[in-house]
C-alpha cells in the first residue's frame, strides 16, 4: 500500500530532527568566534609554555655535564637544523656502531671509522617513547606527528582557517616540543649504543709480533699478540684500579685501554695476560708497563704501551713485549699503530652511563609529559570547534 503524502512528510521530518540530534547543536557565529579567539590564545600559551621548557631542558643538560659540553652539544645540533623551521625536517648526526664492537680475529685492525647516519625525526619519534616507556611515562608521541607537515583533521581545519600568527605560533610550539622529542632521542639512542659497547668493547685492533734475540750468545724467539680495546665501563674483575673509563663531558684527557696479551718465549707453550686495563693520559710521553708475568722459571715478560697522540677521532699506540732472560731485557714491538676510532662519541655514550645522565632523561621525559598537557588542550578544543562550527 502506498504511503500517503503526509505520512511521507512525516518521515522525513523525523529523520532530518534525528539526523540534526546527531550532528548536535551548531553554534553561533558570535560563540564560534569565541571559541576560536579562546583556541588561539590556548596555542599561545603552548607556544610560550613550549619554549620556556626548551630552555629549562638545556639547563637541566648543563647541570648534568658542563657549561661547555652542554653549549658545544646544543650549537653542533642548532648548526645540524640551521634554517630548518619545520619540526618534520629536523635531523641529528650519529655513528653506525653496528659491526664494529664485534670482537676480532688475529690480525685484524680497524681501519676506519664507523659510518655516519642521519637520524631522522621518525628514528626520534621512536626511540624517544622507548625512553618515556623506561620511565613508566607512557606517551603516545605519535599525536604529535612530528615527522609530519600536517595536524589531525580537526587541527588541521582549525589552523586552515587561522590567522597567520595563531598558524606560526602552532609550528613554533611544534617545534620546540618536537626538539625536545630529539634531545630525549639522542640520549636514548647513545645509553642503547653504550649497552654493546659495554659488552664487547670498542676494537682496535688484534696483533701479532715476533722477533729473534740473542740472550748471552744464545739466540731465543720472543713473540706476543694484543688484543687491544676500549671499554667506557669496565667490570670490576678486569681491573688492576678499579674505577670506570676516564672519558668525561666529551674530552679525552685519558684513556684507559683493555689488553688481552699472549706471550711466547722460544718454544715454550703461549702465555696468557688475562684482560688488565692501563691508564694513558694524553699529555703523557713515556710508555707504561704492566707487572712482570712469570713466563718460565728463568723468563719474565711485561706488557708496555705508549699513547703517543689521542684525539676525537683517531690514536696512535705503541704496545711492546719486554721478555727478561739472565738478567737481560730484550724488546718485541708492534710499532706505532694508528686507528680510526669515534673517540669523541664514545665519550658522548660513557657519559650515559652515569646517574645523573640517567636522571637528566628523566627531567627530559618530564617535561614532555608536562607539555602535553597544553598539546592535548589544544587539540581537545580544536575538535569541539570542528563540531561545532563547521
């Protein structure tokens, strides 16, 4: 049966009342002005909260290293982004430690340093949350879409229609909460490099020396091999001192290297110097030598080494073998080994190892936890003027 035309008027009018139940009220022009205006001033004050917390970040950076590490730190990652204004854009520098804290084979010898990557703001993104995960902080970074240009729908929309102070505020604000999203990366990423490096050292090289010596007219044949290593941390029980690697704050005043020695005398089975660590200072120019071993009954050897130039990026060593025989002394050497090494880096990732860098990630993840509270406001009200006013 057909329907009559008031029944059909009917029931459109009531599925246009349900549809406008739906959608709810539409505000007003004057309200939607309103909420706008109150929008804008909301990411104002994002904008000034976010700025003021950069600041108190590189404060909180100082106090954890130095004055002077904590502005040569921030003026390499500021020249890095230099007229870089939009958040997704920001990039930092790191090594590719991958494969080269592998321990060697004899006769091995690193030969260059590890590779360069950029790290990108989606590389930040996630290693930043594992950082805020580690605190208990659970933060869902990915709202913040800083590896992207554009905003959720409702933001987006909002900022369209803004004027052009209101929109440059939002990218400021962005901005500088997406920076400290990197700082907080970049601390993440060096504690889970130190992680390996604090299991296998830093390799430099695996050698191998021999020589023939007379001894009072006899002729003998010394050899030894070095296993030579940096560790930012070293285990109590491989120590002679105790004591953690001397890099701080990113300058390399010393060093202490891990040996792992093997001496020969003659036809005598190899002898091993377990794992000793020696300090170096890199304004010392005399070699230092380990404790003699008992080789025979009759033979003594020592280890002896001389950092002869230590920098950010490369050292020169010379490691010798002393073999004493009736009363004489004589010398198998490797000669002068220089090796490529991210000296400057490691120094970077020794410092994570400390308290208060771990305390200094912490600070770093509160204060992002306490921006997002300004962020969410923002995005919250952007939604309920999508609803409402468009």
């Amino acid at each position: 049966m057909r329907k009559s035309i008031y029944e059909s008027v009917r029931g459109t009018s009531s599925l246009l009342v349900i549809a406008g139940l739906v959608a709810g009220p539409v505000a007003s022009a004057q309200d939607c002005g309103s909420r706008a205006s109150d929008l804008a001033s909301r990411i104002s004050a994002f904008k000034s909260r976010s700025s003021d917390e950069n600041g108190k970040m590189e404060k909180d950076f100082s106090s954890a290293t130095s004055s002077s590490y904590s502005s040569g730190y921030f003026k390499k990652f500021n020249d890095l982004n230099q007229g870089v204004t939009e958040a997704s854009k920001l990039i930092n520098k790191g090594y590719d430690l991958s494969g080269f804290t592998n321990v060697m084979s004899q006769g091995q010898k690193q030969t260059k340093l590890p590779p360069t990557v950029t790290n990108t703001m989606s590389n930040a993104v996630e290693l930043a949350e594992a950082a805020a995960d580690e605190d208990n902080a659970k933060l869902d970074l990915a709202q913040l879409r800083c590896s992207q240009s554009t905003e959720d729908a409702a933001l987006d929309a909002f900022l369209k229609q803004a004027d052009s102070g209101t929109a440059s505020n939002f990218k400021s604000a962005k901005y500088n909460m997406c920076r400290i999203v990197y700082i907080l990366a970049d601390l993440q990423d060096k504690r889970q490099k130190l992680n390996d490096i604090r299991k296998n050292g830093y390799p430099l090289f695996y050698l191998h020396a021999k020589e023939k010596k007379s001894y009072s007219g006899h002729d003998r044949t010394i050899q030894f091999k070095v296993d030579l290593r940096v560790y930012p941390e070293y285990p109590d029980t491989a120590s002679i001192n105790g004591g953690d690697q001397e890099f701080l704050l990113g300058t390399i005043e010393g060093i202490r290297l891990s040996y792992n020695s093997y001496f020969k005398w003659s036809d005598n089975n190899w002898t091993t110097l377990n794992l000793y660590q020696l300090f170096m200072n890199e304004h010392q120019k005399q070699e230092i030598c380990l404790p003699e071993l008992k080789i025979t009954s009759s033979v003594k050897a020592k280890l002896c080494a001389h950092v002869k130039n230590l920098s950010d990026t490369s050292i020169t060593v010379r490691a010798t073998a002393k073999f004493k025989y009736d009363g004489d002394w004589k010398s198998v050497s490797l000669g002068d080994q220089t090796i490529p090494a991210p000296f400057g880096y490691l120094a970077d990732v020794s410092d994570m190892k400390e308290k208060k860098m771990q305390d200094l990630q912490s600070k770093v993840v509160d204060r992002l936890a306490t921006m997002f509270g300004d962020f969410d406001d923002v995005a919250g009200k952007a939604k309920e003027w999508q609803q409402q006013c468009t």
